[in-house]
C-alpha cells in the first residue's frame, strides 16, 4: 500500500472515529491535570501542616523545638517551598504577635513569655514582620497610658520588649518617649501635690507649672491647684514670716515675702516687708568672716590663725551668734555676739572661764539651758550708789578692784571662801572711800544675780 493511501486511510479513521478520539485525549489531558493539581495541593497541604507544628511549638512555649524544626524544615525543604513556608508562617506569626501584644498588655501573657516570643521569632530567619501594624498597636499603647487605662511599668516594658524585634530599629522612639514624658509629669504633679498638702505652696507652684500642656488631665489638675495655692499662701507665709521674725532667721522671713510677692506684686505691705527683711538681713547677719574679724578686731590676733564654729540664736527678743573661738585649732573662748551691737559676751561662771580681755561682758547658761548675762561693771556701781543712797551712807568715792586687792580687807576669809565658792562666785569688786580717819569697805557685786554683800573688817553679809 502506498503512502498516500496509507494516510488517507488514517484520517478516515480519525474522521470516522473523531469523538472517541476527542473524549480520550481530554480524559488523558483530565488525568494529568488531576495529577499535578494532587501534587501541588499535596505540597500545599505540607506546607500548611508544617507552619502549622511550628506555630504550635512557639504558641506552647518550646522555643528551642521551634526554632530547631524551623532549621529542619529549611533542609528538607525545596527553594521554592521553603519560600511558601516562610509565607505561610509569616502570616500566622504576625496575626501572634499582635494577639500576644494585646494580651500582655492586659495582663494576660506573662513577661517571660512575650520575651520568649520575640525572641524566638529574631531567630526565624525571612519571617516577614507588619511592621506597621505593630508600630499601630504602640501608637494605641501610647494612647491607652495617657488615659490611664494601663500602668506605666506594662506601656514601657511593652516597649521595650517590642523594640527587640528586629527591623524596628527607631521607629517605636516617638511613643516610648511620649510615655516617658507623660510619666514624669505626672511624677511631677504628684510631688506638687505632696508639697500642697505640706503647705510649701511655692514649691509646689513650681512643679504644677511644669506639668505637660499637652497630658489633658493632669495640666488642668495641676492649674486648679496652683490657683488654689496663690489663694492659700498668702496668709500662711505671712504667719511663717512672723514665725521666722520671732526667731532671727532673718532670711528665710525674706524668702516667704519673695515668694508671695511672685503672686501679690503690687502688695504694699509685701514691699514694705520686703525692704524691712532685706535691712534686717543686711544688719542682724554675720557671716563666718565677719565674725573672725570682729574677734581679731576686738582681740589683737591675728585673723589667718583663727577659726570658728557658729550658729545664730534668739534671747529674749535679740539676735545672737553663739561661737566657739578657736586658735590655731585649740578652742580659747566661747562667745555670744549680739548681731545689732556686735557686743561680744564670753563664757563664764564657777567651771568654766576663758581668759581674753577683748569681752563686753561674760554669760552663762543654767541648769534649765536658759542663757543669763552679766551685768556691766557701770551697771554694778550705779546699783550700788542707789543701795547706799537708799540706806543713808554717805562716801566719797567708789572704785573697783580685783579680787586679790579685795583679799587686803578681810579677815574673815572662811565665810568669803564659802561666798565666792558657791554657784554664784562671779563678783565685782567695790572699794567704798567714805572720807579721812574712816574704815573703807569692800562690797561684792555677784555679776548675775545683782545680790550686794558688803565686807569690812568685821563681817561679810548681805547688804
């Protein structure tokens, strides 16, 4: 048969049996379609399967399982299915985080586990974070913490512990910073508060005025109560004022006036105390170097060998600087320095005394820490002329003397020791003249108490 027959017999087969040949064919072409739809839905259906036991693995916590399985599965696995399964895990980790987000701000994800979590996934290499969606959820943490409806330790460690992720790098900054902002702001007004409820109501108008504009709540809590104390500090520094006043403390008064006149500028009677406080300062206030020079001044030393230790203290209405004196570290003298007339009074009485000759006059403290001081020697003999006057005695002069000349005119000397051997041995010395051919009397003046004994050569008593 030739050829030409051949293929015309060939197609009148075909063409005889066409619709066989068609239903066959695509039967044939069904059944390799079926077949490669099988393997890839097969291959899919791993894919899912295998995302599937290692988001389990990371959802239960065995981080150290997952991330070994995920190692394996990058071994076992083709390019391209490696490349379904790193999207299919890509997808079901995000949809975690955020859940693991939410529930550790609620307080339903301990912190280990939302540390082991974010952990786990840096180790899970080509896992495709949302960042924007997490950079959402910290904006709404953010949100949340200046609206108190979370605490500032879970909106930071939130922050914290979400800035590990990697590929965040600084895009958290702006919220973090805002929380921290907000927080010490808050920190701020609550010291305010604090000092409001102390009554340092400048003080605490200070921390009001510093609390954020832009924290709703608190920046109007905070200008309530900064009004609230301008309406109050009035009255209660100027009783301070009058408290300080009371007891020298001269400057801390000024402070109190400053401090109200930042809120009451055109008070007349706040200048007026502040011109009053500020003269007061300048005059009643001896510094540590003042002091020195007085002393050197007073005493003939030289001022570079002399230190002190001082602090001021109020006596019956004056203003006093008690100071220990001393001289090349070694303590010569106690002093009390009145602060208006610069006087300067040394320690003295039966058990203690210093020897200086620059006093004004000595002083002493009692049992019951009441300072007494002496009186002056003018004041001794005008005592004493008044006491004569008053008795009738006629003289013709007083002198003071020392102790050891008044020994010259006693011959009872037991009964003197017994006197000036008490607690009061501290005495002037008079020598009454009352005229030729008569007997001169020694009278003791007791420099604390004013009590006259008179001596002569016959008795010591009281006169």
């Amino acid at each position: 048969m030739g050829f030409k027959k051949t293929f015309d017999k060939c197609i009148d087969c075909i063409d005889l049996h066409r619709k066989k040949i068609v239903i066959g064919s695509l039967c044939v072409l069904g059944l390799i379609l079926l077949g490669i739809i099988f393997v890839v839905s097969s291959d899919e259906l791993s894919v899912e399967k295998e995302s599937n036991i290692l988001l389990k693995n990371i959802e239960s916590r065995q981080y150290t399982v997952a991330v070994d399985y995920y190692s394996d599965c990058k071994k076992k696995f083709s390019e391209s299915k490696m490349q379904r399964f790193n999207k299919s895990i890509t997808k079901k980790i995000n949809k975690l985080l955020l859940e693991s987000g939410d529930n550790y701000i609620k307080g339903e994800m301990p912190k280990e586990q939302y540390i082991g979590l974010i952990n786990t996934i840096n180790t899970l290499e080509n896992i495709q974070i949302d960042l924007e969606r997490i950079i959402d959820q910290s904006k709404r943490v953010s949100e949340m913490y200046k609206d108190e409806n979370i605490t500032y330790d879970i909106a930071l460690s939130y922050m914290n512990t979400i800035s590990m992720l990697n590929g965040i790098v600084n895009e958290l900054d702006v919220y973090k910073n805002s929380i921290k902002e907000l927080y010490q702001s808050r920190q701020v007004y609550e010291e305010a508060k604090k000092n409001q409820d102390n009554h340092m109501y400048y003080e605490a108008i200070q921390g009001y005025d510093k609390v954020l504009e832009k924290d709703d709540k608190y920046y109007e809590l905070a200008q309530k109560q900064k009004k609230q104390c301008i309406e109050t500090m009035y009255d209660y520094y100027r009783q301070k004022i009058d408290e300080c006043d009371s007891n020298g403390n001269y400057e801390q008064a000024l402070k109190y006036v400053q401090y109200i006149k930042s809120y009451y500028e055109d008070d007349e009677n706040i200048l007026s105390l502040e011109k009053e406080y500020s003269k007061k300062l300048s005059l009643y206030t001896l510094s540590s170097d003042d002091i020195i020079n007085l002393i050197s001044k007073k005493s003939g030393k030289k001022k570079d060998n002399l230190s002190i230790n001082s602090f001021y203290q109020m006596i019956d209405g004056s203003k006093y600087y008690y100071v220990e004196v001393f001289e090349y570290e070694v303590l010569v003298n106690e002093v009390l320095i009145n602060a208006k007339t610069k006087e300067i009074y040394s320690y003295r009485d039966n058990d203690k005394s210093y020897e200086n000759n620059y006093s004004d006059g000595y002083f002493r403290a009692n049992s019951d820490g009441k300072i007494q001081f002496t009186i002056s020697s003018e004041k001794a003999q005008f005592i004493l002329e008044n006491k004569l006057q008053e008795k009738g005695e006629k003289y013709k002069e007083i002198t003071q003397i020392d102790k050891d000349k008044a020994n010259r005119y006693i011959e009872d000397t037991q009964k003197f020791d017994q006197i000036v051997n008490s607690n009061d041995n501290l005495y002037y010395y008079e020598l009454v003249n009352k005229g030729f051919f008569k007997p001169k009397d020694i009278y003791m003046i007791n420099m604390y108490t004013e009590q006259i004994y008179i001596i002569s050569t016959e008795k010591i008593e009281e006169f």
